[in-house]
C-alpha cells in the first residue's frame, strides 16, 4: 500500500520501567522544590508582616504624640536655693519654667565651698 501522508499526534503510550523511575525521581526533586519555596515564602512573609507590625507601631507612637500635642523627652533641671526662705526652686532649663518650689533639705540648708578655680 502506497502510504498518502504521515504526520504525528499525540497519542497515549505505556511508560517504560526506566521512565517511571525516572520520573519518580524527578516528581521528587520537583516536589522537594516546592517545599522549599513555601518554606522560603512563609519566611519572607514573616519578615514583612513584622515590618508592617513595626511601621503601625511607630505610627500608633506618633499619633500619640500629634493627638497629645505633646511628647516625654529628657530636660535638664536645675535647683536654685534662697537661703533667705529656706525654699529650693526646681526650674527647666529648655523653657524657664517653675516646676515646683520646696522647703531646702537639710543637707541643702548650708551652701558649699566655691570650687577652686586654675
């Protein structure tokens, strides 16, 4: 018989022994891939999540203080003593206000020695 055409399709075949061994060790390898990139996946999504929990952190800090109009923050005091009243007067340095004035302690009653100058 004279042969008209020849042309390929894909057909169902049966696998030979050595392909399905073959391809279990692939499907393994494949398999031990996808694990890996869940595990690399969930990984960098805890690393984002805690980026995003710092940054609403800091933000919740900083509406605070906007909300307050007003924040803590260290500030030099100094006590002045008038040995006339007997009264110690707490003032802050950043903006010369009063914080309270109080009775002179005892160990605060007799003014100290000048500090040696040179």
């Amino acid at each position: 018989m004279p042969v008209l055409k020849r042309y390929l399709a894909t057909l169902d075949c049966d696998l030979a022994e050595k392909e399905v061994l073959a391809y279990g060790r692939e499907l393994a390898l494949v398999n031990q891939e996808i694990a890996s990139e869940e595990d690399l996946q969930n990984s960098l999504k805890q690393e984002l999540k805690g980026r995003i929990a710092g940054l609403e952190a800091r933000r919740t800090e900083i509406s605070a203080k906007v909300n307050r109009g007003k924040e803590l923050r260290e500030v030099q005091i100094e006590v002045l003593a008038d040995f006339k009243t007997d009264i110690a007067t707490e003032i802050r340095m950043d903006t010369g206000e009063v914080l309270r004035e109080r009775p002179l302690r005892d160990n605060e009653k007799q003014p100290g020695l000048p500090e040696p100058t040179g």
